[in-house]
C-alpha cells in the first residue's frame, strides 16, 4: 500500500481552510498554519494538527500547499521570517494555490531550487463550496514529473487537474479567467439595473436573461443571491479589485493595452470605496442601484422590486 504524503497548509481561510480539512478527512497528514486564531481552531477542529509558523507547518512535510490573498503574503510566508524555505527538506514540492502575478511565484521557485525544493504554481477555479466537496479545477504551472507526484493531491481536492505549460503558466491563465469573470459580474450588473430602472420585475428579468444568451457562469450562480440580497462573500470585491490590476500588471509589462479590463476596474475600485470591499463580487450591483435609486430583488427575497427605499 502507497504511504499518503504528509501536508503541511499555509494560510487556512475561506478557500484555504475548506482545502486543509478535506485533506485531513481523507486521511492525509496535515500540518497547518494561518495567521488568525479563529481560521486555526476551525482546522484544528477539522482534523489539522496547528504549527507555530509556515516554517513549521514545513518542517515535516513532503507537499506544501499555500492559499494566501496577495503576492506580499506569498513572499512573507515562503521567504520571510519563519518561512516555509527555512525549514523544507529538499525533496519537498511547493504548491500555491493563491491568485498571484507569475512573477512572484518564480521568485519563490528560484530560491527554492537552490535548497533542492520543487514548485509547482496550481491557482483553482471554483469557490468554497467547491473547495469543501473536492470538486475544485486545477490549473498548473510547471514540470510535467513532478505534477505527477502531487497529482492524488490534487485530485483529492478537484475533479480536473489543468496542465498548462511551465512554471507560472498557471497563474497566467487564473489571471486570464479571473479578468473574464470580474468583467462579466460588472456588466451583469450593470445590465440587469437598466433592465429594472426600465420597469421590468427583477425576478421576471433575471428568469428570462438565465435562459438567453447573455447568461454565463457567474450570472447563474451568483445573481440568484443579489434577488436575495444575500451578498455573503464567496469571492469578495477586494479579492476582485485585486486580481483585475494582476491583469492589468501583466499587460502593461507585455505592453499590451487592455481597455475594457481598465474600465472594470473602476467599477470595484468604486465599489470598494464605498465600503463594499468585504461582500461579495456580486455586490457592485450595490453600486448601480445607489447611482438609480432601484433595487434589485425577487419577490420571494421580500425586498423591493421598483424605487429604491429613500
């Protein structure tokens, strides 16, 4: 019988967390650490065994996973203070999972080859629910072999495990989706405000828009909860306004003009600015509704369906 690696977990929130425990329920080893009490004891409680520091979630560990919310947090954790190259073995493999720009994961790989330590950089595509039910898509930069020792890893997690080319390849296409996806929650936005500012009842708009073909991914799964008013954060407007300037990093390093990406950002820099940074990235339909005086509720939700209340 193959012996499961054993896992060391940096950073343990929302996505991370989910990923930490599952693992620990499917039998793995895991050593975890998360800069907030509260994240730690719901893994803890989760099966995860808590380190001190991302050292020493490292320290025994055969695969490092990291789920951090910025390019700074990933730099702090791998090469900072107590990091995790102070205490991995060589041999160790180096998995992000975080949303960060490609160069900063190759940073963190060329320290790590010079301590004989592999990285992979592996951003997914789904949500926490995903995350809890290992039914994330993995999308991954970096060398086919040692892909292939983490792939059960991998696959524990998610359904689909993405090969895209060498190291920060991965976080190339992340960016690329992630762009696509905050664009088309700002225009969905946008657009089903005009369709209520014009009279039509927002659940009546939405039933019609979810069968034609301005529909997508984002507008079936999250505007269900803007007729709800629920804008619980399962992917917040400051992670957005975030991954929307890696985009923009990236193109203006390629020298590569990206109008309408520019123009998106406005609407969650806005947003943010209005205090919205912690709800969800459907939330920017806050915005239009404040700038109309309309809300955008379902019948069923008890909101209103017209004026917005002054």
């Amino acid at each position: 019988m193959t012996t499961k690696p054993t896992i060391g977990f940096v950073g343990m929130g929302t996505m991370g967390g989910q990923m930490a425990r599952r693992l620990a329920a499917s039998g793995y080893r895991v050593t975890g650490y998360d800069v907030l009490a509260d994240r730690a004891k719901r893994a803890q409680d989760g099966g995860v065994t808590l380190a001190a520091s991302p050292a020493g979630a490292a320290e025994a560990a055969d695969i490092v996973l990291s789920s951090l919310p910025d390019p700074a947090a990933v730099r702090r954790a791998y090469l900072g203070a107590d990091g995790v190259l102070g205490k991995a073995r060589r041999g160790t493999t180096l998995v992000d999972v975080s949303t960060i720009d490609p160069d900063t994961w190759r940073e963190v790989a060329a320290a790590a080859q010079t301590a004989g330590v592999d990285c992979l950089d592996a951003p997914v595509s789904g949500g926490p629910a995903e995350a809890g039910s290992g039914k994330l898509v993995f999308i991954v930069g970096g060398d086919a072999a040692v892909l292939e020792r983490c792939r059960p890893v991998l696959l524990t997690l998610g359904t689909d495990v993405h090969h895209v080319g060498p190291l920060g390849s991965g976080q190339v296409v992340k960016i690329v989706n992630n762009v696509m996806s905050m664009g088309n929650v700002a225009v969905a936005a946008e657009a089903m405000v005009l369709g209520v500012k014009a009279g039509v009842d927002p659940q009546r708009l939405f039933d019609i828009l979810s069968t034609s073909g301005g529909r997508s991914h984002h507008f079936l799964k999250r505007f269900p909860n803007v007729l709800a008013g629920d804008f619980t954060p399962h992917f917040s407007i400051a992670l957005s306004r975030k991954d929307v300037s890696l985009a923009l990093a990236l193109a203006a390093k390629l020298e590569m003009p990206m109008l309408v990406a520019s123009t998106v950002r406005q609407v969650y820099e806005a947003a943010h600015a209005q205090g919205l940074g912690h709800l969800d990235m459907a939330a920017v339909t806050r915005l239009y509704e404040q700038w109309t005086g309309v809300t955008v509720r379902g019948k069923a939700a008890g909101g209103e369906t017209g004026p917005a209340a002054r």
